[in-house]
C-alpha cells in the first residue's frame, strides 16, 4: 500500500518498494535509477518489522533522526510481508513545467504523404484488369506509377476496400513511392501527421494538419524512461543490463507517445488511421532508445552511435496507434552526442542557413553547442552533467511545482525567490541554483574559486557537520519545514558543470577563429532555456560575454524543427545536408581541454580578459 | 478412434466425422471440401449408436448394402460419443507421384542476393563513424550505397553484431538495394535459395545454392489445403465464408513449405538464416492463398485477381523458417487463370523468346493455354474441371498408388492395364480414362458422340442400375475386391473436360490464324503430363492433331522457370516482359465458343477435318 495515494500492489517476497511502486505506477523520484547513489528515494515505512534490515548504503545515505523517523530508500528497502509505505514530499517524482513550442521558421507546406482521390472503371469481361494495376492506371495521371509500392497489408485487403466503396477511393502515398492507404471515398482533405521530441525527461508531440501545415494540438507528458534512471547513463547501463531492458525503453516512449496521441484524437475526432505520419527527434540515446536500437556503445569510447542518417520505419513496427502502414521517421543525428534534437534546432533557428555567425546552445545533461553559419558550424558535445536538472545537489530538484527558479540578493544579503507553481519551495531548480551562485558572487559570499567567504558573518551563512552552507530558505518558508541550503560541494557540482560548457563554447570559438565580438546572436534551447536569467548565466561564465540582447532563448526549438521536417519534404533534405555538413568536434581529443576545463572552473573564469563585462562588475563593486 | 491409423481424436459433441478428421490429422478423401456433393469420404463406423441419423445426402449416395455395411459420409455423419471410424482403403488420401523437375535452360548465374565480406576499422576518437556509415562506407568500393537500405531488424542488433566478430563481417544484399543480413566473419560461400511451386494439390521446392546455381536438394509434399477441397473454387469458397480461413489456407502452405524446407535443411545442414530468398509461383488462386492475399473475386465474374506484377515480402511477413529478413518474390500473373506457373513454364521453355510457334497446355482443373512465339504469345484459360485429376469420374482417383494409369485394348476387346506402384487397382487416374475413352473409340465400343455400342454384346459392357457401363478391371482383380467400370456419364465429363480444353487451343490458332501445320511444338504441362499417352490424347481431340512426335510433355515446368529466376535477376526481369507481354483471351466472351465447345464434345470433334491423323484411322478401321 502506498500512501498518500492509496494505491496497492501485489509483489513476490524481496522485491524493493522502488520496484513495487514501479510495478504499481506510483511514482517516486529515483535519480540514479535505484543504483543507491543519489539517496533521493526516500519513503517512511509504517510497519517496518516485514522489511529486510537497512543496508550498509542506507546507513550512509539516511541520518539518524531519518532512521529513527522510519526512513528508508525505496531502492535498498526489501518487502518480506504486508507493508505501506508513506512517500513523502520531497520523494513526490511531480510532472514539471514542460516547454512545448519554440521559435519557429515558415517552411512552404510540402509534406510526404499526398492523398489522391480516384474512381476506378469497375471491371468486365472485356476489362479484366487486376485491382491493384486498375489503381496504378488511374493514378498515372497525378502520379508516377512506375516506382510506385504498396504496402503489402493493403494489397491483402485491397479488392474489398474497393469494392467496398464501389470503386470510388482515396489513395494516401509517401515520397511518391510507396502507397500506405487505400480509403472508401473521398478523404483527400483528412491527413494528420504527429511532430515529437523525446526528450530525456519530457516528450512532447505536435498535432498537425498536412492539409494545412497548421499545429491544431499539442501534448506532452513526462518522459516515463526516468523511473529507469534520471539521466542517460544510466538508462542505457539499465538498457544493456538485459536484453529485455532495451524493449521496456522503447515501450516506455511508445506507450507515452501512444497516450498523447490518444488524447489528441480524441479531443480532435480524429481516427488513429488519419495520422499517416510522424517525424520524431531527440538526442541519440533517446532515437536508439525509441528505434529499440542498441545504444551500448554511444556510451562506451570513443562514444559511435549506430547510424547517423534519416531513418523511415513502418508504423506498426514500432506499435504507435497511427495507421498501420504509416511512416515513422527519424531525422538524421550530427554525432553520438549532437542528436537529432540538435538538427531540429538548427533547422528550427535556420543557423545553418544565416550569414550570420550563430552559438547555439542545448543545455541538458549532455549539452549540445553549435558554432558557425551557413559556411560552416562546427559542433561539440559537453558532458556539463545533470547538476542544472537539479541532481547532484543537495536540495537540487527538477523545475517542477515548489521549485526555486529564480533568486534575487538584496544588498543586506537577503534573499528574495520565486517559486514554480507560486507554492511554498521545496528545493531548487537549475535556474535557481545559478542565481545563487551568481548573486553569492557578485556579494562576495563566496569568492571567484567558488569557496566561501568564511569571514563573512551573516545569519543565512553556517556551518553545518563541519561544512558551510547558505541558506536560501528558511524551514519556516518551506514546504517540507526543512532549511533549503546550497553547499560547498552544491558550488563545485555547479562550477564542474558550467565549466564544461563554456569549454565546448570556447574550444568551437579557438577552433574556428571566431571572438566574442564576432558572434551574432547566442541561442540558447532546453528545456531550462526560458527560466535561464541571462545575467546570471553570464557572471557564472557559463556562457560567453556577449551583449545581454544578443542571447535569445529558444523554447522547445526541437519539436518545431521535427514540425517543419513533418510538413516538408525540402526541409528533410535540409536535415540531411545539416547532419552531413555540421562538423564534429570530440573535445576530449583537443589538446587544450583540460587546461581551458580548469581555467572554466573559476567563476566566471581564470582568464578575466574574456569577461570584461563581468571584471567591470567586480572591479566596480556593487 | 480412426482405424487403421489407430489416431484418437477428442472433438465436441456435432462434429462431423471429416472435421474430427482433419483436427487429428487423419487424411480422408474429400473432393467437394464436405460439402456432401462428392460422396467419396465414405467411412465405415463401427459403433453407430454415438452418431447423427443418415442425412438425405448420404441416403442418396450411399447404396443400400454400403449402408447395411456400416457406411456412412464422414462430411455427413456428426459424432455424438465415442466411435471408432474405419477409413477403408478407397477413402484414404494416398499420397501421389509428384513430378518434381522439369525441362530447363541454362542461364547465367546471376542472383538477386549477394555477399560481401568487409573488414571495418575499428572506430577511435578520431573516427567516430557510426556503425551503419562505416559499413556503407566499407561497402562503397563494391556497391552504390547511396540508394542502400537496411533492414531494420538488422539495425537493432547492427552494433553487437560487428563487434562481436571483431568488426569482420559479412553482408548480404538484395537487388542492390537492401541488407537482408549482416552476418560474422566471412559466410560469402553460403548463401542459399528457395524455388517453390504451389501447386493446387502438390507443392515442390528446388534448394539451390546461389553460389553455383546448382539444385542440391528437391522436396516436395501434398498440398495441405486439399481437406479443404480438391479444387480451387472449393477452396475459395472456404476462404471467403470467414475472415479467418484465408488465413488457414495460407498458414497450410506456409506451414507445408517450413515442413520441406526443415527436412532438406537438416539433410544439407544449413542453417534456415542461411535460405536469402524464395521465388515462388503458383496459379493465380495459390498465388493468393500463400499470399494471403482476398481471392474471393477471382472467382465471380469478371475473375480480376488483385495484382498481377512481382511480388516481393519480407520473409518475417509469411512466417517462413528461412532468413527473417530475407525476400520472398512471386513472379507475376498473366490473369486472372493464367497464373505465375504460366509465367514460369514460359521461362522454363522460352517459348516466348523463340520464333518456332509452340502451343503450351498446362493441364490442370483450370488448363492454360499459350499459343505463339517471340513475336506474340495469346493466352486463355480453360474450365477443364478436375476430370482428368479423377474427380467427377465415378471409379476416379488421383494418381497416387493404385491407380490405373494406362490402358491397352486388344482387338478381342480385353484390357491390358498398368498401376501406379504396381499395386492392385483402387481405380482410374486421368490418364487411365483417356487411354480407356480413346481405346473404347477405336474399338467401336463408343461412338463418336460418346454413347456406348448398345449392339455390342461382349463380357465388359453390362447394363447396371439401367445404364450401361464398361469394365475396365473385374472386382477379383482389384484392391477393394469391387470392378472397377467406366460410366456412360465418365464419359460425358471426359468429354466436356477435353472439349473446354481443345476449344481453348482452337480459338487461340483461330485468333492468331495459325494452322495445325504450323505448330512447331505442342508442349503438354501439368502433373498428369508425362502419364499421359499421347495417341490417346490425340485420339480423344484433347491436343489439336499435330503428329506424335511434336507432343512434348514438360514434367514440372513451373519450379524450374522458378528456379531460372532465384539463380538470375535477367530471367527475373523476363518474367515481367512475359507478364506484360502475353495477351489474355477471355474464352467466354468470344462468339463461337458455345459453337466451337458443342463441335468439340465430338470424338475426335465434330469437324473431323481437322483431325486427319484420326479420321484415316477411324476410315482404315483397325
């Protein structure tokens, strides 16, 4: 039994509660996917005597006021009998705000799938053509025949869909080359096609209308994949433990996917036949992970995924509720670690088509920068870590209801905050951790290494088991009556992080010859993206010193990339050249990495000259 | 309890005894599909008591002393208790000579499916290539890529395939276009194919290896289908009463095939990855069954089939125990009745590429007929009716062991027979009733009209039930201790079989203004062809009098046409030619066919100018 939602699950002897929650669809936060590392999976046993004993991680992991509190972490804490659970708060996994549109470019409509109405001749004696030839004869004349394939499941039903309609049809073709219906009727003015991002921890689909290449819904829903682990890593050490794993990772989208689009259908009265087509993109792990391809060794040296290119596969081999003989294709990705997600973007914002020199930045997990304009973009991935999703920091936390995402100090190191959802914080979100850090710079709480000014003696600094920490909100404010602190190893989980993207932007800039002054406009996308305070960002050296109106934010620039794929035919081809074109930088291989990594580590960085925006604040004062 | 097999079937109270039957495997005689027209399911129960009272059919079917014996129609008779049924020896579906090669031309080597060994370099950091591109890009000095596809079973499993053998692999392609396998190390000399012709009561598969083209194994079995009717209508009228019996018809080929190909496997020790591809033919309606593909509406007038062109389908698709990504191709149809195995006779005999004219007949329950050379090739369609297969012909049989299969007269109007497998006659296959129909013509015992010499008073001709009858064996000398006789209404469906069967050459040479003399070859096809006494046949008017030595018999034709387009792309692509080239005559729609059928129920014909060979015989006397 789990409480506070109530909800019971049947499990065998020594199964853990972090399994039985998942079994019973309950969701409890697990960012390290039940590894025992991140200890975020707290929950409160009620009988504890049908429990296995806590375990060695759990000893380390809980304090004693939380052992004694009944605490256990879901992950190591095995059920021997009846037992019912209490999640408590901070454990809660709640749904975050989810971005859903982004900066979008007109494309002319031109989309795959074309419908063509034709009334066939009915057959006589002395006309004894067969069906499927009687279909290609009266679709020469709009199409050519030639090429032209049917799926085969059709051809099975084909000489009743046309009787059946008495010989009045509906053809739907793909790229001019493959017949992927064949309907009663004239149905030339009903054809939908879904644009998706999968995102690591979000999907988010676009409905729209190939008639009219308008977005007529739009839905979303977290990516179900986190249960199996927060960040990439460790789903694919999930996904290659069995092979069974890779299948329930594929599910897990599928099944998401399959519950927006229900909705969506719904609401429009669309049948599930009517969508013909879905363009979908992501990072590589998460295209392996919804092709069910094995994704082993983009995580392993030297990091190769399986293919780059645009791939179609048949709808019903991968059991999305759309036509069954529909096309599902995948746009080309630039690298293991430059996904599809980053083609969409770049055909989203058009970078790659601009005279311009553009930076774009995708901040995730695995942070995606591009540099460059329409004579070249060079491209980098950064390992900048899960520190601004809100792991690895002690009160860290997904930009999900009662997160901080935005923090202002006064002069009197006060701290003003606003919280997702307008409710009482119960931690920090990534926007929320870099204006702390920044805002505990430019007051001199901690200095330009990251440490904190230990002479200061201010209430919200203190020491706690022997380490600092400030406090960003106090146990009265909070949801949970706990103080929310950030710590000296919170300030060096955000410094590693910020120090690997700045990295990728300045490696790109040294590799390519391009200064600070030269670049146009810094594009930044993510999900964390909007929230971003672009100030904050700037003095925490997490990008480069540009002028403040040059770094724009992009929304979800990912599913509308995947929309202007889905609506057109030229802007696939766009994805191919921008996937073939846009150069790969492995970072590891640069031989100034390291030392530019250590010089990045500093806040903003060792080498002030390349922040004389932020100097002039340091040298100036407050 | 079925004896003398001694097989126990459980089955619910109201089965027939022919469905308890089929579900325990037990093969009986039925040559309606049960649906009480054929009488020939003749069973003996031993404990009546347990069983449905006799329908009217069987009071109509059965004689008074076989229902005194315990008989009963097993498609009649509904199961009510246990009972134990006695399949005499005339109801048992023997198995039957099979003619499982034919006439061949050489052709060059030149399969669909090729293999490459490639050695990949191994990927490092500074080549970060994904799998599938560093594939293409090892394939790219030995074939086009850009237009390669792969199967996206293989992409899944593409990275652990490459790197289990060390990054040595071997490709195998299709058509230039498709990677059907990638396999570890180097396997280009295995590689294997499958011609398989569907035959409405036999299937045979040539194993070839497309390394040499050579056949190395021959199988061949019943087709399954037949418990559910001897003939194409029958079964098509199964197929379309539900949605799932196409299905079943399928799964009966399907699972034939997968039974050959096991037994021929394990002979050759290949492994079933190791079978890339089967060409298969068939007549129009097997094409459809194996397919799966709606046959209904080639049985109703106008008898449109739903496609006409090659067919390829991925072997997943059909279930066959071959490659699961390997291609199965049916060559294409001519018509409606005019099927692949046509299109592979043609192959096999390159009667369309030659200038001599052939006339090509391929008997069966439907006889086509092609008549031309390379110029023009006119094809039609005969209702022949399964007559000659011994349906229809009360003492008729298939040619399996037992059967008479040929008959000689002496002038003291005794009779010399021979048996299939030596054996005590159980009755007459096709080719039995021709020699005995032609032997009784020359000998006066029948007229021209077909009507028995009521003047003649010899030992064999008796009147019975008020007909008369002819004996061919007398009851002391046959297996069921029965005579076996020859009807006056046997006859009649001789008569009409041939006469469908000459009207269609006849019309064909009217059609095309070609004479009798300038017919350079008259190639007989079909099982029942090389039994077949061609004097007879001429005797009969089956063949349009042509002399003797013209008369070619085939033997089975259609697996090797099959098999010269598994070995060679160009035969593949000669198929089409055919396909598109050869003209269809619908012999119903001609006016003089009524009049050309009546003259042709005539022995030899009504207008036995055109039978000059015959008329001098019937002239000279004997």
């Amino acid at each position: 039994m789990f409480e506070p939602e109530g909800r019971k699950v049947c499990v065998p002897i020594g199964t853990t509660v972090l399994q039985a929650a998942r079994e019973g669809g309950v969701d409890i936060r697990s960012e390290c996917g039940g590894k025992g590392l991140c200890g975020k999976c707290k929950v409160i046993i009620k009988s504890s005597e049908a429990l296995s004993e806590l375990t060695d991680v759990e000893k380390k992991l809980l304090c004693r006021t939380e052992v004694d509190f009944g605490y256990r972490l879901a992950c190591q804490a095995r059920i021997l009998g009846n037992v019912t659970v209490v999640i408590p708060t901070e454990s809660i996994l709640f749904f975050r705000k989810i971005q859903v549109t982004g900066m979008e470019r007109s494309v002319a409509l031109n989309p795959a799938v074309t419908k063509i109405h034709v009334v066939l001749a009915e057959p006589t004696l002395s006309d004894v053509r067969p069906d499927y030839e009687r279909l290609l004869d009266a679709l020469s004349d709009a199409v050519k025949v030639n090429d032209l394939e049917m799926d085969y499941e059709i051809l099975k039903r084909l000489p009743d869909i046309i009787r059946g309609s008495r010989f009045d049809v509906t053809v739907a073709i793909w790229h001019d080359r493959k017949i992927i219906s064949v309907e009663p009727g004239d149905t030339s003015n009903r054809m939908f096609g879904l644009a998706v991002d999968i995102g690591t921890s979000k999907i988010v689909a676009h409905l729209v209308d190939l008639t009219t290449g308008e977005v007529i819904d739009v839905g979303s829903v977290e990516n179900p994949q986190i249960t199996y682990g927060e960040d990439i890593i460790t789903r694919i050490s999930f996904a290659t433990a069995k092979p069974e794993n890779l299948k329930i990772l594929q599910e897990c989208v599928v099944g998401a996917l399959n519950k927006i689009l229900d909705e969506m259908l719904k609401r429009k009265k669309i049948d599930p036949h009517e969508i013909y087509e879905v363009v979908a993109v992501g990072n590589t792990a998460m295209h392996h992970f919804f092709l069910g391809i094995q994704p082993k060794y983009t995580a392993l040296s030297p990091f190769t995924p399986v293919l780059k290119r645009q791939l179609n596969v048949k709808a019903r081999e991968l059991n999305l509720n759309m036509n069954s003989c529909g096309i599902i294709t995948t746009l080309p990705i630039i690298a293991g670690f430059v996904g599809a997600d980053a083609v969409a973007d770049a055909l989203a914002t058009g970078i790659c088509e601009s005279d311009e020199i553009s930076l774009l930045v995708d901040i995730g997990t695995n942070t995606e920068v591009l540099l460059g304009n329409s004579m070249d973009m060079l491209s980098c991935s950064c390992a900048s870590g899960p520190a601004f999703e809100g792991a690895h920091i002690k009160y860290g936390m997904r930009a999900v209801a009662g997160a901080i995402e935005r923090i202002h100090m006064t002069s009197d190191f006060d701290i003003e905050y606003e919280t997702i959802g307008e409710s009482k914080p119960r931690g920090l979100c990534g926007s929320g951790v870099v204006d702390a850090v920044a805002e505990m710079f430019k007051y001199g709480i901690i200095d330009w290494t990251g440490k904190f000014n230990t002479k200061l003696e201010i209430p919200r600094l203190r020491r706690s088991n022997g380490e600092i920490e400030f406090i960003v909100a106090w146990g009265c404010e909070t949801a949970t009556g706990k103080d929310i602190v950030i710590t000296q190893r919170d300030i060096r989980e955000i410094q590693l992080a910020k120090a690997a993207i700045y990295t990728g932007c300045s490696i790109l800039m040294r590799r390519k010859g391009i200064s600070e002054t030269e670049i146009g406009r810094v594009l930044v996308a993510g999900a964390f993206g909007n929230y971003l305070n672009p100030d904050s960002a700037k003095i925490l050296g997490l990008l480069p010193d540009v002028p403040t109106e040059k770094i724009k934010f992009l929304g979800n620039t990912a599913v509308t990339g995947a929309k202007m794929a889905l609506i057109s035919k030229e802007t696939r081809k766009k994805a191919d050249e921008i996937s073939r074109k846009v150069r790969y930088l492995e970072l590891a291989a640069d031989p100034t990495f390291k030392e530019e990594f250590l010089k990045a580590t500093f806040i903003p960085n060792k080498d002030l000259n390349r922040f004389p925006s932020i100097r002039s604040i340091i040298e100036e004062g407050l």
